[in-house]
C-alpha cells in the first residue's frame, strides 16, 4: 500500500495551485508547509532527500504571499513547491552528485532549467537523492543510502531520478526536476507511478555537463499528471546559447490537449524485438492498449528488428561517459565510491575511439527502422520497463543475462531511445499489478513533437483513471 496523506491544496495541479495563490485564495506559505511536512515523512520512510530546503522554501513562500499582497506580477508556477536532483547545481545549496569525490559543493549559480522554474514563481524546497553520478537503476549511493518505493518499502524507487520520482509519488511536490541519460526519469516514474518525460533532445537545455556535445543526455520532469508535466515544459522549454544544442523552437502548451484517439494509429511493440517481459507487465500493457483500442485507437504491433546489440553498445557509450566525465575522481576517491561505478569507468577507459564510433552504426539502423514503424502512425507503444519494481538488494548487473529463448533478461527499455535523443520518450501510468506495484506505458513520439507526445499521454492518462 502507497504512502499517502489526507487531501490538501498541494494536492492539485500545479497551475491551480499558482492561481490559487495568485488570486490570495491560497496562501503560499501554508502549500509550503505542508509539502515541508510531507517531505520529513517521506524522508524518513524512503530516504528520498538529499537536502530540505526548510527555510530557504519557507522564506520564498512568505516573499511569494508579500508579493501577491503588494500587486506585484507573478509567474505561471507561482508558489509552487518543486524539488531538483542532486546531480542538478542549485545556488546556495550542497550539491553532491550523490558521491563523497564532490565534497561539499555550494554552487554559485543553479542550471538553467532550475532558474527558469523560479523564474515562473516556483520555490525550490528540496534536492533529492541520486546514485553516485546518476550511473545507475537503482538510486542507492555511498553518501546517501537507498532510496526506496513507496509502493513498497522493500523495492527499489528506480533511478537514477529516484528521489524525485519519489517525492512526486508521495505528494510532496506536485512535478520535480529529473535528468535521463538511459531512462533516467523514466524508469523511476514507471517503477513509482508518476509521469516521467524524456524530451527531445535540446527542447530543455542541458547545462550541466562538461560537454555541450553530450547527445544522449536530458532534462525532463516527474509530475502526478500529464498537466504538471506540461506545466513543467512551458517554464523550462526554450532555446538558450548556454547549450549550443539547444534547439531553436518553444514549447506551446495549448497544443498538448488531451488527443482524440478515434482513428489514430499507433505502432505497438510489446519487447522491442528480444526482452522478456513479465507476465504482470504484459498483462498491464494489454488492458492500457485494449482501453485505447475501445477509444477508437488502430494499434498494430511491428517488428523493429532490434537486437540487444542495442543495449550493449548503449552501456559502451555509457562507459565512456562515465569515464570521460568523471574518471579522473578515482584518484583519490576509487575506495569512497560505488565499485559498480568504479568498474564502468575502468571499462570505459579500454574502449578505443573506433569503437565507440561504430555505435553511430547501429544507431543508424535503428532510427531508420523507427522511422519506418512511426510512419502514418503517432506514435511507438512499449512498455517503460520489462518488470517492475525489484528488491533494493539488486543491482544493475542481475538484469544482463538471457533467459532459455536469448531473450534480454532486462529491468528497462528505455536506454535504447536515448540512442534517438530526438524522439520524446514519454512514461504514463497505465495501473497497478495483481500484487500492487505500477506499471508505465512508453509512448516515443516523431522528432521534436513533444506537444503531441503529451497529448497521446493526457488521452492515455484519462483512460487509466
């Protein structure tokens, strides 16, 4: 059973929150405590917080209802509380990427994506947990511990945007930032319940990374709702020479209207060609396309020819990322951090530049392939995950094995679409398991249409409630 709490106002949307406190029919401080008071819980149950901003949030709220007071203008979110990832530079604040080699970091200046949130009013009021440089599934680190499901203590919350995913499950906050580079945000919002976005790449400027030429990493938002995830993409959408590969379009939110699904095709592929899925997912998956397929939707399944190839090659790049980024840490630290990190940066630093280029190959082949299923259709159907949730004992190496058909013995299926980083990769909420645990639905959009990917998720959202 979920950890809840009784109905308050923070429990809204995130926009009716902002008008609520804009009109002075809700006070901005009192939202403030209560998410402060819901984070202590959840802290203590799930481990999901870094760091709670208690006075810092609380000061901002009382600014908030002294400018509301005074007339002055205000922005979209308007004293609504949000919280940000470790891995994410927020001013003021400790900031550790999840490892003992950051030491005790203040930022002199927060990311983009976070100044643009409180640019449109919303207040900062926590950062969450990560695993030691976001490297993982599992959000359990050497500075912080595990962070665990709310659904059940005993799993994993997914990562590596864990705590966020569950700071939003719990209710603390209504949307948080995450940061996906395999599924990152996607895996925990499948595994915790919640809407997770991966967006196009350079929809959200990624500022955070010593490379600007990075491609397969993101910015993206945890939210309750399909709305919140809009919500989210209006404030920090937008093109920005901080990252020169931030794409020059906006975002407009009055195109992501929930979709009329009457008529629309839909490409569906329950394992991308060599996962083995578990019965309850499978059975999850099948009652989300049988409610899409009674709205009216043309579902029909394809062959992608993919191999686990994919996979592989993904956790090569992943390597070197690690290595390039972050290697030079192990003087030093190599005994204060994740052995299962220490072992990818090791790999990392035996692959040779050829190698790593091939990748651009496969890539290749996959996105022509993709190209070919979305084709007259809206959009890609799979499942976010192969399974759900497991136990917080496991780690990321029990999922590479193959069962007795050479399928992939996998927890995510996510990491292949950060290979197409200009597909949105969108996880919606399609139920719970006969033993009580969600189950995402991944829908990846066309190139760059990230409006209409959230709209197919409002539909599918609508459908589930």
């Amino acid at each position: 059973m979920k950890i809840t709490f009784d109905r308050h106002e923070l429990d809204l949307p995130a926009l009716e929150i902002a008008e609520g406190v804009r009109s002075g029919r809700l006070k901005a401080v009192d939202i403030m405590a209560e998410s402060l008071r819901r984070a202590r819980i959840a802290q203590d149950a799930a481990n999901c917080f870094a760091l709670i901003r208690g006075e810092q949030a609380m000061a901002a709220a009382e600014a908030a209802d002294a400018a509301v007071a005074r007339g002055e203008p205000t922005g979209a979110l308007f004293g609504v509380p949000f919280a940000a990832k470790d891995l994410t530079p927020t001013k003021g604040d400790l900031t550790t990427l999840g490892s003992w080699s950051s030491g005790d970091w203040v930022p002199e200046e927060s990311a983009l994506v976070v100044r643009r949130l409180e640019a449109a009013g919303a207040i900062l009021m926590g950062k969450t947990t990560t695993p030691e440089f976001a490297f993982s599934s599992f959000t359990v680190s050497p500075r912080f511990g595990v962070t665990r499901n709310p659904w059940d203590l005993s799993k994993t919350s997914g990562g590596s945007s864990g705590g966020s995913a569950v700071a939003v499950a719990i209710g603390v906050v209504p949307v948080a930032e995450g940061t996906d580079m395999g599924g990152s945000v996607r895996i925990p919002a499948a595994f915790c319940g919640v809407v997770g976005l991966k967006p196009s790449l350079g929809r959200i400027p990624m500022t955070i990374l010593p490379s600007q030429f990075d491609n397969i990493s993101h910015f993206g938002p945890l939210a309750r709702r399909i709305q919140d995830a809009i919500a989210f993409m209006s404030a920090a959408s937008g093109p920005s020479d901080e990252d020169i590969s931030s794409i020059p379009i906006g975002f407009d939110g009055g195109n992501c209207a929930p979709l009329d699904l009457r008529g629309r095709r839909f490409a569906l592929s329950y394992d991308l060609g060599y996962y083995r899925l578990e019965p309850d997912v499978r059975q999850s998956i099948d009652e989300a396309v049988e409610r899409m397929r009674n709205a009216g939707a043309v579902i029909e399944e394809v062959d992608l020819g993919w191999t686990r190839a994919v996979n592989d090659r993904w956790f090569d790049l992943w390597c070197v990322f690690m290595a390039a980024y972050f290697g030079d840490r192990l003087v030093g630290f190599r005994e204060r951090m994740d052995p299962e990190i220490v072992k990818l940066i090791e790999r990392g630093l035996t692959l040779n530049a050829a190698e790593i280029k091939r990748i651009e190959l496969l890539r290749t082949e996959m996105w022509r392939s993709l190209a070919t299923a979305l084709q007259g259709r809206e959009a890609l159907l799979c499942p976010t995950c192969a399974i759900t949730a497991p136990g917080v004992d496991r780690i990321d190496d029990d999922f590479i094995g193959e069962d007795e058909q050479g399928r992939l013995l996998g927890l995510d299926m996510t990491c292949p679409f950060n290979l197409l980083p200009q597909s949105p990769a969108l996880s919606v909420p399609v139920g719970l398991t006969p033993h009580g645990m969600p189950v995402g639905l991944q829908i990846v959009g066309h190139r760059f249409q990230d409006e209409r990917a959230l709209a197919i998720g409002g539909a599918i959202e609508a459908l589930s409630l």
